[in-house]
C-alpha cells in the first residue's frame, strides 16, 4: 500500500479540477464527490499508516526539472512524522468536507467552496510528504493560495477581500525568507533533499554561522505561516472565510504547517542553538502575546483564532526547548480540539447567524450537541487533566524544564492559565446565560457527527503520547523523546488550568467579580488588547505607508526625471527633424551641393588614406 | 527550401491571403482568412519542433556575398539555425500571434484586412529574429519587426495611439543604431556575422577592451527593447495605448528579443568578456524589479499595473542572467518563455474586459466576480501566474532565476526576494480589488460573463502555464544542450 | 612628334567639368544650368578623345563613344529645352530657385 | 616648342575663358555665346587629337543645333534677363569649396596616370574608320541611340505643345 502513498494527493487534486472545470452545472453532487474523493484519500492513508508500522521510510522520486547536471526532484516521502501529518489532514479534512455539506448547504457557489477545499485537501497532503524542500515550497504556497481563496469566499465582502489579501501577502513575506533559506541551503549543500541535507549536516559540510542563518530563514516561513509573531495579523482576519475553512484551515493544518516545517527540519535546528533558541523564544512571546490579546475580543472566532495563535506559539516553543515529541503532540491534539472548537462555533454561528459573544449572550445553551462538544473542546484545550490537552501541554513543560529554560517555563504556564479563563469565557458567554434568542435552523446531523467525532478524539488523543514518541523516533532517531514531568510539574499545570476555569466561572457566569470595574481600572490595558497591541494601526503606518511613499517617490522619478530624459530625447530627436526638414529646400541644386560635397569628402578620404580601412 | 525557410516564411502565406481579399469585402471572411493564416506556421512550427527532436539541430545556409578586403575576407551568408531556445520562442510567436488573431476577432473593427496584413509582417520579422543564425539577418528581421508595430500601435491604437507610436519607434530606433553600431564592429573585426564564427574568432583574438566595449553597446541596444530600466517608458505606454492583441503580441514576443538578444550576444559571442557585466546586469535586474513593483503597487490603470509588472519581470530575467550559470540562464530563458504566456493571458483577458466595460481604471471597476465569474477566475489565474505561484510557469522560472544568481550574488538575490513579496501585493491589489468587493458597486453589473469561444485562447494559455509550471522538464529537455553550449562556452 | 602630354589634355578637362560643375550649382537661370552641364559632357568627350588617342590601348572607339555621348547631350538639351518652355508657360519664370516643388 | 603646343595653349586658353565668362558675364544671352567660343575652342583641341570627325560633330551639334536651341530657349522665355551674382553665397562658397576639393583630388590622380604611346593611325581616313567601327561593332548601341533620339524628339514635341493644342 505504501508505494501508491503518493496517489493520495491526487484524488483531492482529481476533485478540485472536476468541480472548477465543472462550473455550477453539479450543485448539490459537487460536495458528494469532494467527500468520496477525500474519503479515498483518507483509506489510502490509513492503509500507508497501517504499511508504517514496518517500513519506517519510503521515499519514491522522478526527476522533475532538469538543470544542467543538476537535477530537482518530485515524489514522495513516507516517515513516521510524514505519515502522521497525512492522517491529522485527510482525516480532519474528511470530516470538514462533511460538515461543510450542512454548512454550506444553501450556499449557490457551493461547488465553488469544495473545488477550494478540495484544492487545499490536495495541497495540504502534498505538503506533508514532499521528499524535498522544493517540492515543500510549492505545496506550501499552494497551501497559501487554497487558504486565500477560501479566505475570500464571500467574495462580495469588502472585509473578506482584505483579509484574503492580507493573508496571503504576509505569508508571502515568510516564504520569500524560506525561499531565501532554501536556495542558500542549495548552493551549500547542492541537494534540496531532506534526506540528503541531514546526511550533509551530519557530515558536518556546512559552517555553523550558515546553519543558524538556514535555520533562522526557513523559521521565518514558518512564522509566516503560522501565524506567529510578528507576522501573526493575518490570522484573525483570516476569520472571514467561512467557519468549517477556519477549522480545517486556520485551526488544525495549515497553521500547523509551519511547526512542521520546523519538526521536518529539525536536524538542521538541532546543529544551531541560537536558532533554537529563537524559535522557543518566538514561540513563547507569540503564546502569550496572543493569550492575552484573546481575553478580551468580542468576535467568537476571532477568539478562536487568537487562541489558535497562542497554541501554535506553544508548539514553537516546545520545539524550539527540544520537546520534538511534545511539540508535534502538541500539534496533533490541538489540531482535534481546535477543529472540533471551530466546529461547534461553526454550529452556533450557523443557528443563530450571528458570532458577537456578548451579543448571543448563552443562547448556544439550546443547542445541546454543540455545546457539549464545545465544552469538551474547551476543556481540553484549557489542559483539562486527562483530556489530550493536558497530556500535550504537559509534554511541553517537561521539555521546557529539561531544556532549563525556567523563564520560557513560567510564560508557558501564565499562558496555560490564560488560555483557560479566556476559553472559558468564551464557553460560559456563549452558552451560559439567558439564552434569549432561539436557534433559526436546527444543526443538521452532517455536522454534529464530525463534532461527536473529534470530541472523542481530542478526548482520547492524550493517551497515545508515548506510542507517538516510539512511532516518531522509528523514522527520526535520538531527538524524538517524549520528557515526562515530575509530579509537582503535573500538579501545577493542573492547579493553573483549574484556577484560570474557576476564575473564569467567578468573573463570566457567577459575575461574582465585575468585568466591568476591572475594565474601568485598566481601561488603557484594556484598550491596548481589544487593539491586539495596534499591531495592525503600527503596521498600518510604518510598513505600507513608508511602502506607499516609496511607490510615490518613483513615481515622481518616473514622472519627472524619466519623463523628461524621455521628453529630452524625443525633443532632440524633433530639433535634429526640424533643421533636417530645412536641408530640404525643394532646390535641385542644394540637393546637388550636398551629393557632391558628399563626394569631395568620398574623394578626399581615399586621397588621405590611400583605400579602404 | 528548406523547413526552416518555410517556417520562417509561412506568414506571407497569410499575407497573401489576406491581400487577395477585396477592400469591400466583409470583416467575417478577413477574420476567417486571418485565422487560417495564424494557423499555418503555427502548424510548420510544430513540425519543426517534431524534426528537431529527432536530430537536436535544424539549420540551413545558403552563400550569399563575400568579399576581400585586405587580409580579410569578409562573409555574409543567408543562415538560419535553431536550437532549443530559439525554437522554443518559435513556438512561443507562433502561438501567440494566432491566438492574438483570434482576439482580434472581435476587437479589431477598424480596417482588419490592413491589420492583418501587419500583423502577418510582424509575425515574419519575429520568426525571422529567432531563426536566424547571424547577426545580419538578426538585426535585418530585428528591422522588420519595427515597422509594422509603429503602424499597428499608432493606427489600431487607444487614445494617445500615435504619441505611444512615435514613442516606440523612436526608443528602438535609438537601439537599433546602437546595435548596428555594434554589428558593424564585430562584423569589421571577425569578417563574418555568424554567431558561433565570431565566438570561436573572440575567443582567439582575446582582445578584452573590444569584447567589452561591443557589449556595453548590446546591452544598451537590448536594453532598450527589454525594457531596462530608465529606457523603459516607451513600453508602458505601448502597453497602455496599444490595442491588447498587439499587446500580446508585444508583451509576449517582442520584449523577448530583448532577453535573447541579450543571452545570444553577450553570453553566445563573448563568453569571456560578458561575465564581466555580472555585477552590472544583477544591479540593473534588482532596480527593474523593484522599481517596476514599486510603481505596479500605485497605477490606477490595470493595463499600466499590467505593464509595470512586466518591467518588474524583465528583472527576473536580468537576475538570472546575472547568474552567469545553467540555473540562471535557464532561469531566464524559462521567464522569457513564462512571462511570454502569462501577459499574453493578461492582455487577453484585458482585450475582453474593455469590450465589455470600455475602461480598465480600477476605480471604476469592482465586485466583478459576481457578474463574470469566468472572466474574473481567469483574471486571478493569471495574476496568480504572474506572481510566482508554484504549479505554474512563472515560479519555476523565478525559483530558477533565484537559484543561478544566488551562487555568486546572495545579496542581490535577497533584496531580489523582495521583489516577489512586492509582486504579491501588487497584483493581488490590482486583481481584487476590480473582482472582489461589493458587486452594487460595480458599474457594470450586468456585464456578460466570457463567452464560449472567447474561452479558447486563455485554455490554451492556462493549459500551457501550467504544463510548465507542473512540468519545467518538458521545456527545460529542450534547452540542455543550448544551455550548455551557452556555459560551456564561459569556461564552466 | 607631339610634346603636349596627355595630362594637359586631362586637366584641361578637369577644368572644364569643374567650371560647368559649379555653373550647374549656382547658376540662377534654368537655361544657364543646362548649358552648364553640356559643358560638363563636353568635357568628358574631351577625356574620351583623349584616352581615345592616349590611353593604355589607344583605340577609335574612344572617338566613337564620344559621338554617342554628343549625340544624347543633343536629345537632353532638346528635351529640357522643351521641359524649360513647359515650365516657362505655367510659371512665367526659368529662375531656378523658384522651383521648389519637390519640398511640397 | 612646336606648333601643335602652341596650337594647344591657344585652344585650352580660348575654352577656359569661354567658360569662366559664362560665370561671370551678367547677361544670359552673353553667357550663352561665351560658351559657343568654348565649344569651339573644343572642336580645335579634338582636331590636335587627331579625331577630326568628332570636331566636325562638336561644331555642328554643340556650337550649332544646341547652341540655336538654348538662344531659342531664351528668346522663347525672359531673354533679357540678367543674371545677378547669386544671393545664396553660402551654397556658392560650399559648391565653390566642393568643387576646389574634387579638383585637387582629380588632379592629383591624374598627375599620377601613367600613360601608353600614343596612338599613329588615328587621323588616316578617320572617318572611315569610325563608320566600320560604328556600323560592325557598335551597331545594337547605334541603333538604341536612334531610338532614343526618336524618343527624345517625340518627347520634346508632347512637352513643348500648348497644353489647349489637344482640342485642335
């Protein structure tokens, strides 16, 4: 089975082409078709997982372009780490594809939706196994573009066109980094490779100073495309897409496709400690940057968002302090619970059209399938004990505690905390209260199943933590340790995970503390972080205005200096036109003059040099 | 006669037919014969392109006239030759011209037979560039190419048609003289025109102030007809007052001769005094590809966005060319190639979009997508294209390009990267905010979407962009051995 | 026998064909002109004689060709005559410098 | 010095200021006659060079039909014209310079010639054998040359004619 691991991209790509070529003519059989498709692509996968158990590496190539004697290749790489990036996309994106029959149902560009998702399904699964960084480049900005398109889907939207546009040009400024690291690894070890540039790592080819600038480029495509600091704006406003992309998109796989980026080249940030430790400490800024900015927003995507920031910082963080394991965990888990999270606000916001958390005021509270997959959700993400979240998050600890980094530790578990009263707030605002206005559509049962699903599996995802670490460690040896955390780390994360619940349930359900008041206190605080820190506004007025000026400084030299060169020439052009036009006096015998001083001169020359030359 | 004649002849074919035609004549059967006539070296290409496959060379000489003058004798023979590259935008030409024939269809309601007769003259000298295996005949069919676009632009044009006209010619008449200046000299020096003659000649003489010296002259000469930046205005304005058919052809073709001219010239006849310009060539790359972005990111015109990306492009092609290596060069041969389709694409499409509105101020435009879905899809496909998207031909070439000056140049290729950053948000700007939005905005809400037939030739443009960019070997098998004829040359 | 050389016979020529030269250039009058470049003519059949007598293969065609030569000298001064009184009626002027035509 | 240079000197010394005075009389009737003397002087110089057939010719033709024509030309259009020294002494001074630059270079080329004997049996029966040589060698040019005097002759007719004669 696992040497047809590479057809499974291609039925996505066989659904994408079908459906955009298609036009509108296949209405409602367009999303049956994306789901058998993405359906043959997850049995395949499972088939490729089930080949895993004994063959820890299969790589299959064909040459692709040819370049002198060098040559760049496409194919497949099949390894642990690959194999489980195969299962988390094709499985999530198969229940996305279903839950977006309901969620899209009315929608009359229907086809439109899954020949996108189908396309990023295709993108995301090619990303996953690309043997070589090229081949992970092209995946990766195609990822990009299904992300942007889905992004844009209300096309008619003026906000939905900015944030579409957003997205994809800051992604763009982390790929133009990886791109940059790419080539620079090229010409240093002259094989784009994984395989290869590992090989030449261990071999120790490369100067140290050019691995921590490698390593640090290639970083900063995964800031870009995981919306890490300083290149995280996209995200929130990558909300406007609708809400099944959010999950599959922003949530569990494309976001995550910059920790992969990061775990698919570890080696080469194990050889550097600085670019470690700038990814950790990336990774912890953005958590808790991005924890805070989620405890105050209104928009219940928006606050799914932010906390997806935060937990791919987390990831960062893990990798960045050596939690390999804990890190692609960490991914794995979250990319249930934060799908099954968008999922369930997905329901609600179909039902009540309408996503203002304070605005819906618990009138998710009728939706019971929701909201208890919600709190599942919720409760797993806030490291809830035996629920996956802790387990992952725990995992992250001990790497940290390991590692030494006793700083990075304590942001870890202040955002742990942040993160559970931020989700809670947002569980007891939704669906705790009065509760006054009632659903207008029922949720269908094409949507609660992939919810009732992924609340299993972000339930019981934790306890696979050290299967995960033996699995990855067949493929990638010595660095794939799962760290276990002393009791006292346990008890903590614990206790901080319950204290941020039972504060949340204070302030938001028992109301037993005034929000208010508080807001009042800290009103500049407050204002800071419903701004999100006015990165935008700074970004705003320093990058694109200083882009903006400098658009507008060559275009004044365009105008005038080029313009007038241009004016210049032509004019001396004319002025040689108007004296010539004066030789042409109309008089035979000026022409006559001319032609024989013409050849006086002929004459005088062959006189003078005696010939030609 | 051989193929290669034939080929190169085959648009008098069209010529003819189209002049046997009355004046009086009605406007379906000029365009009908027009078609046919596109169609006929589009046909003779493809053969050739089988024929060379066989043997890896095609070429045919015939004794013209030669004298003695002292020492020297000196030869200009009738040659035409083809390798990998220069078939390659043989089937380039041959293709755009006619789907530019197929544009014209509707567009062109002002006297076609004359535009046709043009047209198939332009074609002629276009073929003629890229066949011919000296610098005469080079810059004979450089020549012939001249004349019919003055007319094609000044005539068929859009309102400042003649200042654009007047522009154009007199821009590349400047580097024509320079060129011819060059010629001359070599010409003088080796006694003969014919590339690989006046390579071996060079390479034997050794005389570097010469070398370096005839070059500058080609690079200005190229330069102007690229556009490198400041000789470049001349281009815009053909873009934005030209009538889109002709843009294709001029976008997708013309601006080409620049880029082989430069690859032919420079790396083809001086493989050892060119190196010298790396330096040169990978700042001048750097300047047209951020300044042609920065400018993109402002105009309010799609068609002056449009032809600021190409000058943003023709970078690229410098970048690569600055590379001084197989990657860089086939970089550059494969953005010729690239940039050759994808603004072809985006002219056509901008052809059908002033049928239907009658402007491209993006001001005036917006929330298309909801009237024209089609037109609007193929509109961000071909910006998509433009910007580098993998899966399409503009990012292999850019990565290509990028890899080839990276060797030598890592900081030029890094401030280069920018660029692509900037070529993002330029088109995306200009893309959606003309589709994307609020559809009671736009103006003209019930603007047809593209119709059945119009759809063809953007296929065909698609189909092609994304062969390539899904598939880089099929055209790079071709260049192998140009490529290594052009490096080799270089000492490695 | 003969002490002139055939040199002097050449510049004599020479100096004829130069004056007609500059007659045909700046002469005002169109009749002048032509007789300007009869002149011209004539003093290449003086070089043909000439050659024809003096020449590396002294020959009688040197005399024929010179016949020939009169004889079309003859048939242009007719024709322009008759061009001239073409002229002359529609402009009533044989100046020169008032036929300017080929500038419009 | 023998006859025959002193002979010469007079000749080229008549032809050269025949036609110097055509630059410098003023009356076009005078610059025409000057001009007579010169064509006649020619005819003397063609008779040193034994091509006596060819002098008989110059005067009949030249110093006769042409000369006649051109008076005829005159009288037909302003003949009492007068030349004045032309206004546009720049274009004299370019031709004059012109002209001074082509005479030095001739002259120097033809101080270089070198040249043969000279010829013996040119005078004997000169005219007959310009006759053999005419009506055997050269008779396809003869024949052209009638043609184009024909030519000519039909030509100068259609353009000297009123343009009103059509209708008469």
């Amino acid at each position: 089975m696992i040497s047809f691991a590479w057809l499974i991209p291609l039925f996505p790509l066989i659904s994408f082409m079908v459906l955009i070529l298609s036009g509108k003519k296949l209405k409602n059989a367009s999303g049956y078709l994306a789901i058998l498709l993405t359906g043959i692509s997850f049995l395949l996968t499972i088939g490729v997982l089930l080949d895993l158990r004994t063959i820890t590496e299969f790589e299959v190539i064909w040459p692709w372009l040819t370049v002198g004697e060098i040559e760049f290749q496409a194919g497949a790489l099949i390894n642990p780490l690959n194999g489980l990036m195969l299962f988390v996309v094709s499985f999530v994106s198969l229940l996305i594809h279903i839950y977006s029959l309901g969620y899209m149902g009315e929608d009359d560009r229907k086809s439109s939706y899954f020949a996108y998702l189908s396309l990023f399904t295709f993108a995301m699964l090619g990303l996953v196994m690309s043997p070589n960084l090229l081949q992970f480049y092209m995946f990766w900005e195609l990822v990009g573009l299904g992300s942007f398109l889905l992004i844009g889907f209300y096309l008619y939207k003026e906000s939905a066109k900015k944030a579409a546009r957003k997205a994809f040009i800051m992604t763009r400024i982390g790929d133009a980094g990886l791109l940059i690291g790419l080539i620079l690894l090229f010409w240093q070890t002259k094989t784009l490779s994984f395989l290869e540039i590992f090989q030449a790592i261990e071999q120790q080819k490369l100067a140290p100073g050019m691995i921590t600038l490698i390593a640090i480029l290639l970083f900063i495509g995964a800031v870009g495309k995981s919306g890490q600091f300083p290149l995280h704006t996209w995200l929130p406003d990558a909300m406007e897409g609708p809400t099944p992309v959010s999950a599959l998109i922003h949530a569990a796989t494309m976001v995550a496709a910059g920790v992969y980026l990061v775990a698919a080249t570890y080696p080469l940030f194990l050889a550097s400690e600085w670019a470690l430790i700038i990814v950790s400490v990336i990774g912890a800024f953005t958590a808790i940057f991005a924890a805070t900015i989620g405890l105050v927003q209104d928009d219940l995507k928006r606050v799914l968002a932010y906390s997806t920031v935060s937990q791919l910082g987390y990831m960062m963080l893990a990798l960045g302090a050596g939690g390999y394991v804990a890190g692609v965990f960490h991914l794995t888990t979250h990319a249930f619970f934060k799908a099954l999270l968008f999922l369930a606000a997905g329901s609600v916001i179909f039902a009540l059209k309408n996503q203002h958390i304070k605005q819906i005021a618990g009138s998710g509270k009728h939706l019971a399938v929701t909201k208890w997959t919600f709190l599942i959700g919720t409760l797993a993400i806030s490291g809830f004990p035996l629920l996956s979240g802790s387990f992952s998050k725990e995992a992250i600890f001990a790497a940290l505690l390991e590692d030494g980094q006793y700083g990075l530790l304590a942001v870890a578990l202040f955002t742990a905390f942040l993160t559970s009263v931020y989700m809670f707030r947002l569980y007891f605002l939704v669906f705790h209260g009065k509760g006054e206005d009632k659903p207008e559509r029922t949720v269908p049962l094409c949507m609660n199943g992939p919810m009732v699903i992924l609340a299993v599996f972000a339930v019981i995802a934790g306890f696979f933590g050290s299967q995960l670490a033996d699995w990855l460690a067949g493929g990638q040896g010595s660095f794939a340790v799962l760290h276990h955390s002393p009791t006292w780390l346990i008890f903590l994360a614990t206790l901080v995970s319950l204290g941020g619940i039972v504060l949340a349930y204070y302030i938001y359900l028992r109301k037993q503390i005034n929000q208010e008041e508080w807001k009042e206190t800290f009103s500049s605080t407050y204002t800071i972080l419903y701004n999100k820190y006015f990165i935008d506004e700074f970004y705003e007025n320093t990058i694109l205005y200083s882009t903006r000026a400098i658009s507008y400084l060559i275009f004044y030299i365009e105008k005038y200096v080029v313009e007038t060169a241009m004016a210049f020439v032509s004019g001396t052009i004319k002025a040689i036109g108007t004296r010539g036009s004066r030789l042409q006096t109309g008089q035979v015998q000026t022409y006559g003059t001319v032609a024989l001083l013409g050849l006086a001169a002929i004459v005088l020359f062959f006189v003078v040099k005696g010939g030609y030359m | 006669m051989g193929l290669l004649s034939l080929l190169l002849f085959s648009p008098m074919i069209g010529l003819l037919l189209i002049s046997i035609l009355t004046k009086n004549s009605d406007h379906k059967s000029i365009h009908r014969y027009a078609v046919l006539g596109g169609i006929i070296p589009l046909v003779i290409s493809w053969v050739a392109y089988i024929q060379f496959q066989g043997h890896n060379q095609l070429a045919e000489r015939v004794s013209w006239f030669s004298y003695q003058g002292g020492q020297q004798s000196f030869v200009i023979d009738y040659e035409l030759a083809l390798n990998g590259f220069r078939l390659a935008l043989i089937l380039l030409t041959t293709l755009i011209v006619m789907l530019a024939i197929l544009a014209s269809v509707k567009q062109i309601t002002k006297n076609p037979r004359l535009f046709y007769q043009w047209l198939f003259v332009l074609e002629l000298g276009i073929l003629g560039v890229f066949a011919s295996d000296n610098m005469f005949l080079f810059f004979f069919f450089f020549e012939l190419t001249l004349i019919p676009m003055f007319f094609l632009i000044g005539k068929w044009g859009h309102v400042e048609r003649e200042e654009a006209a007047y522009k154009y010619v007199i821009y590349n008449g400047l580097g024509s003289a320079v060129l011819l200046i060059a010629i001359v000299a070599v010409f003088a020096q080796a006694g003969t025109t014919n590339f690989e003659a006046v390579q071996a000649y060079m390479a034997q003489r050794d005389d570097m102030a010469f070398q370096v010296g005839v070059l500058i002259a080609f690079l200005v000469a190229f330069g102007v007809k690229l556009p490198i930046i400041p000789l470049h205005s001349w281009m815009v304005s053909v873009h934005v007052y030209a009538p889109p058919a002709v843009v294709m052809i001029h976008a997708g073709v013309l601006l080409k001769i620049g880029a082989y001219g430069l690859l032919q010239f420079g790396s083809g006849m001086f493989p050892d005094a060119f190196p010298v310009f790396a330096v040169t060539i990978a700042v001048l790359g750097l300047i047209n590809l951020l300044y042609g972005a920065f400018l993109a990111l402002i105009q309010d015109d799609l068609r002056k966005v449009f032809a600021y990306a190409s000058v943003s492009h023709m970078g690229i092609i410098l970048l690569g060319i600055a590379g001084m290596n197989t990657a860089g060069y086939q970089g550059a041969i494969f953005q010729t190639i690239s940039h050759g389709l994808i603004s072809a694409l985006l002219f056509y499409l901008v052809g059908i979009l002033i049928l239907r509105t009658g402007t491209t101020n993006l001001k005036k435009l917006g929330g298309m997508w909801t009237a024209a879905p089609v037109l609007s899809g193929l509109f961000l496909t071909g910006a998509l294209a433009g910007l580098g998207l993998p899966g399409m031909s503009g990012f292999v070439s850019e990565f290509m390009a990028f890899v080839g000056v990276f060797e030598q140049l890592p900081l030029f290729g890094a401030v280069g990267v920018i660029g692509i950053i900037l070529t993002v948000v330029y088109f995306l700007r200009a893309i959606l905010n003309m589709t994307f939005g609020d559809p009671r905005k736009n103006k003209y809400e019930k603007m047809a979407d593209i119709g059945k037939g119009e759809l063809f030739p953007a296929g065909v443009l698609v189909a092609f962009i994304i062969l390539i960019g899904v598939y880089p070997d099929s055209l790079s098998q071709l260049l192998q051995i140009t490529l290594e004829t052009l490096v080799t040359g270089m000492g490695g | 026998m003969s002490a002139v050389p055939a040199q002097g016979y050449l510049i004599l020529a020479l100096i004829l064909f130069c004056i007609g030269l500059f007659g045909a250039l700046t002469k005002r009058n169109t009749i002048i002109v032509l007789i300007s470049i009869e002149l011209m003519l004539n003093a290449v059949n003086l070089n043909l004689v000439a050659f024809s007598k003096y020449g590396i293969h002294p020959n009688i065609t040197g005399q024929v060709f010179s016949l020939f030569s009169i004889t079309i000298a003859a048939a242009e001064a007719a024709v322009g005559i008759a061009i001239l009184l073409a002229l002359y009626r529609n402009r009533r002027s044989v100046q020169i410098n008032e036929m300017d035509t080929l500038k419009h | 010095m023998s006859g025959e240079i002193i002979a010469f000197v007079l000749l080229s010394a008549a032809s050269v200021i025949g036609a110097l005075a055509m630059l410098y009389v003023s009356k076009v009737v005078h610059m025409l006659l000057s001009l007579v003397l010169t064509f006649f002087s020619l005819a003397g110089i063609y008779v040193l060079l034994s091509a006596e057939f060819v002098a008989v010719v110059q005067v009949l033709i030249y110093s006769g039909a042409i000369s006649i024509m051109m008076i005829f030309g005159i009288m037909l259009t302003k003949h009492h014209d007068q030349e004045k020294h032309p206004q546009n002494i720049g274009r004299s001074l370019l031709a004059g310079g012109g002209v001074i630059v082509f005479f030095a270079a001739v002259y120097g080329a033809i101080r270089k010639v070198p040249f043969g004997e000279q010829a013996t049996g040119l005078h004997e029966a000169n005219t007959e054998q310009i006759g053999i040589k005419i009506f055997s060698y050269y008779v396809i040019p003869f024949e052209v040359v009638s043609v184009i005097l024909l030519a000519a002759l039909v030509g100068a007719v259609v353009l000297a004619k009123r343009e009103g004669d059509d209708q008469s």
